[in-house]
C-alpha cells in the first residue's frame, strides 16, 4: 500500500506563496499520476494540478499562471508552488497517485484526469488559509 503525507499547509494573506510538499513511500510503476487535490469548505473536491512520470503536467484554469507543480523523482516527492494566492484557494489540499496514468494528450485517460475514482492512494491532506 502507497503511503502519501502532504506538508507545508498553513495562513497567508492574500498575494503571497505557498509550497506544499508530498511524500510518497514508494513508485515503483512504469507509469503514474500524482494529483493535487483541493477541497474547499461546503464545496466538492476539485482537480488542481496532476504530473506524470514524464512530467508532463496539467492544471485547472483557475490556477493557470500562479501554480506549479513538479516532482522529485530521487526522492519520490511531489510538489506544488502556489503563488499569488487568493482567498478562493483556501481549502484541504490533497494528494494522489493513480498507478498506470500518462498524460499524452492524444490518450483517453488525459480526459480522466480528474477523475478521482482512478487515484488509488490518498494523502490526508493539508489545509490553506488564504486571508484578504
């Protein structure tokens, strides 16, 4: 069982950054996914940004421009850098590995992307607080 821990969470005002960090215990898989996640209070949890072992990478519009996320495949971390942070980013920031993804956009699995059934290990989250 894959074991994923997210870190870095915590309260900025509104304009600033944020890194979030993810630890995951092991990727031994010809291809993968890791996702991050966000749940915002009364609201369904949404895609934020997803990177395979390739390092291809795909966000959601909203974070276009102001969120990167990468990997440390040495040392199976995951990544993602927030900046510009705005009060609609405050949310429980997730991550998750779906075994087997690749993101070639020619693929059909690209369209499923967000799809959070396919991601099979879960992190417990992180919270942001952006405030204005």
């Amino acid at each position: 069982q894959v074991q994923l821990v997210e870190s870095g969470g915590g309260s900025v005002q509104a304009g600033r950054s944020l890194r979030l960090s993810c630890a995951v215990s092991k990727l031994t898989y010809n291809n993968y996914c890791l996702g991050w996640f966000r749940q915002a209070p009364g609201k369904e949890r949404e895609g934020v940004a997803v990177i395979d072992i390739n390092g291809r990478t795909s966000y959601t519009d909203s974070v276009k421009g102001r969120f990167t996320i990468s990997q440390d495949n040495g040392k199976n971390a995951l990544y993602l850098q927030m900046n510009s942070l705005k009060p609609e980013d405050t949310a429980m920031y997730y991550c998750a590995l779906w075994p087997g993804c690749n993101l070639l956009p020619f693929l059909p699995m690209y369209g499923g992307r967000w799809d959070q059934r396919k991601y099979q290990s879960w992190g417990q989250g992180t919270q942001v607080t952006v405030s204005d």
